[in-house]
C-alpha cells in the first residue's frame, strides 16, 4: 500500500538521503531501545534495588503504550501532519530517554519507560508515511528497502552495542545516548523532510484506542502483580476483570464503528485469522525467552552484558540471510507447509535452551538452541507477513499489516507478563526444597523468604558467609533455573500450537487467499 500511493510532498533529490538518515535514525532508536534494555535489566535491577516485579514493569510499561497505540500513533500524522506527529514523538521519547538515563528510583523509571512508549507508537509508523509521502513511487521501493535493511542493523547491533554501554560506561548511558541522536533527527528533518497529510484520513478511533489501552493494561497488573500480592487479592483480581471486559467491549465497539482501528471484517479471512492466531502464539513465546534469556546468562552464568548481548546475535544473522529464500515459499510451496514446519523446529529450539545445567560453554550450552530456533522462526517471519498480506485485498493491505504487528507487539506484552507468573511459581517452589537442604535459622529463613521477589538477583541474609553463602548462592541459581526452563517449556507449547493452527487453518497452495470483506457485495466477491 505503501509503495503504490502516491506521493504527497515529494523531497528534493538531494533531501532523499537525509530523509531516509533522519527516519532510520528514529526507527532505529525505537528497535534499539527495547532490546537494550532487556540486557541492562539485570544491573538495574542491581543498582537501583528493584524486585523482579519493577524489571517486569519496566519493559513491559514501555511495551503497553506501544502495543495500545502504535494503530493510532500511525493515523495521527495523517490527520495533523507526518512531520509534525513524528517529530512530536521524537521529543517526547527523547525527553523520556532523558527522565530514564537520571531516574533515581523503579518507579520514576517505569514512568518514564511509559512515555518512551507513547513516543514511540508516535515516531515508528511515522517513520515509513514519511518515506510513503517523500518518495515517488519510481523511487519508494528503494527507499523502503534502504530503511528495512538499516533496520536490521540497529536490531543486530542494539544488544551488543548496549551491552557495551553497561559494561563500560552506565546502564544509564543506554539511555542518555538517544539525546544527541534525537538533535541530529530534528536537525534533519527540519531542514530536508517535507510535511505533508492525508485530507482523506480515516477517522482516530480514539474509543478502540483508549479501550485496547484499558484492556491490555488491566491484564498486565493483574498478571505481574499477581506473582507477588496473589490473584485472590482486590487489587490483582479487579484490574483482571476490568482488562477482560473492556477487551470484550473493545470487540464490541470495533464490530460497529465505522471506521475502526481493527476492523474485524479483515478476520473473515482464513488465512488472515491463521496468521494473526499463529502470530499471537508463536510470539507469546518468543517474548518470554527473549526477556528471561539475559537474565539466566547474566545471573546465573556469570555472562558479562556485552556478551549476554551478543549471545543472541545467530539467530539475527540468520533471520536476515534466509528471509528471501522463505519469502519465495509461498509461491513455490503455498504458506501451509512452512507455518507448520517452522514452528515446530522454533519449538525445538526452546526445548534446547531448558538442557543447559549452571555451567558449560556458550558453544555447547546455548548456541545450538539459539541456532535451532533462528532456522525455525527463518521459516516463518517473511512466510507470516506475506500470508497475512495476500489474505486481503490491496486496498486493505495496510490495515493488515498495521493489525499483524500489533498483534506481534500485543503478544510480547501479555507473553511477558505470563512468563512471568510461571517463572515466580516454579522459582518459589525450587527455592524451598533446595534451602530445606540448608541449615537456616527461622530469621534466616524469613529473610530468604523476602529475597524471593528478586528472583536470581536474591542474596544470602546479613551475616552469612562462608559454606554456607556459596550453598545460597547456588540454590538460587538452581532455582532460577528451574523457572527459566519452566518458560521454555511453556513457549515450546505456544510454538506447538502455533503449528497445528497453522495446519488446521492456513490453506494450502491453489486454495483461495481471500474472503469476503465488509463492504463487499456478494457480486464483488463472487469469482469473474
């Protein structure tokens, strides 16, 4: 959709180059930032005495605005100018960046992650309008092509380059660098980027926005904050309730608007539902490995953050260099064989990362499971968009993309949060039968009992030392441990199911890719 519309505000051809510098560098402080973050988390954790309940919060604060508002962000610069929306949301990431780089608390940092989230939904579908608006369409494919691959790199880089950071400099310098990026982006694009608008906008949905919102965050509390106040107390089991009604609300409200951010007519589609479900499942549980990966290297291998940052690095590389051969699967083979396929060795995958004991080389303890699932998602990513894409028609086929990411985005966000109440339970649980083995006093035993919050960041009580410390230490490694597999385990179950609703609903090559949309007559829909 993108690259046959036409272009609104065309730049000159020696704006071009800084156009796309400007959009890359804003994109990519978005995709950077969520991935550097999940390495600092463990020194945070550290430096600011947060419980593993504020590390939950703090990447999943920054991941609920973006999931509820990225539709919206995206429409907004229609409406009120790309350029305008765009810069508006570098700034305010910008200033959040700044309030996370000097906050001095979990709280005053899960605030600010909150922000950075709202500046976010605002400046990364801003960065492709502007791109769809300042480029002909001669030129379009090109550019996009220049920002996807760019892309990538921040996306292979941000790890390593924020490990770096952490380790040298500050977890907080992970942060405070987007400041001068931001000065170069507002430098660019007020000098080269034109603005421009859509008089034909579809209408903000601001009542399915403020309901996704409601819903999802009701969700999220309930979920991490259930780990450690019970899912039997008020305030876990009201904001559960108040998220599951206001999604079936959200339902509701989106079935009868007229111009909704979701339009569920898109869902008639068998290939489209397939792929949004495949898509809800098998990202569930790549969020949770993704998030409780660096802690498990950090904490319990001893892995410093530059290399927890790099560990993940294969399954990047290969992502990127197979993408173009899976992509050409749908022609060759039709969408059925590699959604299922593809899965079930990114389940595999999984199954391999609960093998690894506390010791072991990276080479032979992790390295073959990150390899494993890189080959299995290889099979699925382009597959996936592709899927979801020819499932509609063109005219919809933004709208389709839009509702894919967000349901990618939306199944990290929930992903995290239910990861989270596994790992807690699992941990909880493996913690008690190793300090049984313990001679613990009561006190001592009561303080380890409030440690637990912590996770693998937990410590012996004041004044134990000695035997008797290192035998702690290695409970809650061991305990960790278990947890950390329990959530493979459990994402290897999403990737399994992701495949078999892959084979049950996604059709196979020859078989129609699309369905009747609202707004069609049976005429238009019926075959020539």
């Amino acid at each position: 959709m993108i690259r046959s519309s036409d272009g609104a505000s065309p730049c000159a051809a020696s704006s071009g180059p800084w156009v796309l510098a400007a959009t890359i560098l804003a994109s990519g402080m978005g995709f950077m930032d969520g991935t550097i973050t999940n390495v600092a988390l463990p020194r945070i954790q550290q430096e600011l005495n947060a419980s593993a309940v504020d590390a939950l919060w703090i990447v999943e604060s920054y991941a609920l605005m973006l999931a509820a508002l990225i539709l919206v962000g995206g429409s907004l610069g229609d409406h009120y100018g790309r350029r305008r929306i765009f810069l508006f949301g570098v700034g305010l990431f910008t200033v959040a960046s700044l309030w996370c780089g000097l906050a001095p608390n979990p709280g005053q940092l899960i605030a600010a992650r909150a922000v950075q989230g709202v500046g976010g939904a605002l400046m990364i579908p801003g960065s492709l309008a502007i791109i769809s608006a300042s480029f002909s369409e001669a030129d379009r494919g090109r550019a996009i092509g220049t920002w996807s691959g760019f892309s990538g790199v921040t996306a292979a880089l941000g790890p390593i380059v924020g490990g770096f950071l952490i380790d040298n400099v500050s977890w907080r310098a992970a942060f405070l660098i987007n400041v001068p990026l931001a000065a170069l982006i507002f430098y660019l694009s007020l000098r080269h980027v034109p603005e421009s608008r859509d008089p034909d906008a579809r209408r903000l949905d601001l009542p399915g926005a403020a309901l996704g919102t409601v819903g999802l965050g009701g969700l999220v509390f309930g979920l991490i904050e259930g780990t450690s106040r019970g899912f039997a107390s008020p305030l876990v089991f009201l904001p559960l309730l108040i998220g599951v009604g206001s999604l079936v609300l959200f339902v509701f409200v989106e079935g009868r608007s007229r111009e909704p951010m979701m339009p569920l007519s898109l869902f008639r589609s068998r290939n489209f539902s397939g792929a949004n479900l495949l898509t809800l499942l098998l990202y569930m549980g790549l969020g949770g490995a993704l998030y409780f990966f660096p802690f498990v290297l950090i904490q319990v291998h001893g892995y410093s953050a530059t290399a927890a940052g790099s560990a993940f690095l294969p399954f990047i590389v290969l992502t990127f260099l197979m993408s173009r051969w899976s992509g050409g699967l749908v022609t060759s083979v039709g969408p059925k064989l590699p959604l299922t396929v593809g899965p079930v060795i990114t389940a595999v995958g999984f199954f391999l990362f609960a093998l690894p004991g506390t010791g072991g080389s990276y080479w032979t303890t992790f390295f073959p499971a990150v390899v494993v699932m890189g080959f299995g998602m290889s099979l699925v990513i382009a597959p996936l968009t592709t899927t979801a894409l020819n499932a509609v028609s063109g005219r919809h086929s933004g709208l389709a993309s839009g509702v894919n990411n967000a349901v990618s985005r939306t199944a990290s966000l929930l992903a995290v949060a239910l990861m989270g109440v596994f790992v807690f339970a699992a941990f909880s649980s493996a913690l008690d039968s190793r300090l049984a083995q313990v001679d613990l006093s009561p006190s001592q035993q009561a303080a380890m009992e409030r440690e637990k919050p912590d996770l693998g960041a937990a410590e012996p009580p004041p004044g134990v030392g000695g035997q008797q410390a290192a035998e702690i230490e290695g409970a809650v490694d061991e305990a960790f441990l278990s947890g950390f597999r329990l959530a493979m385990y459990v994402a290897a179950g999403l990737a399994l199911l992701s495949a078999l609703a892959a084979a049950l609903i996604i059709e196979g090559k020859g078989s129609p890719a699309r369905t009747q949309e609202a707004g069609q007559s049976d005429a238009e829909a019926a075959p020539a």
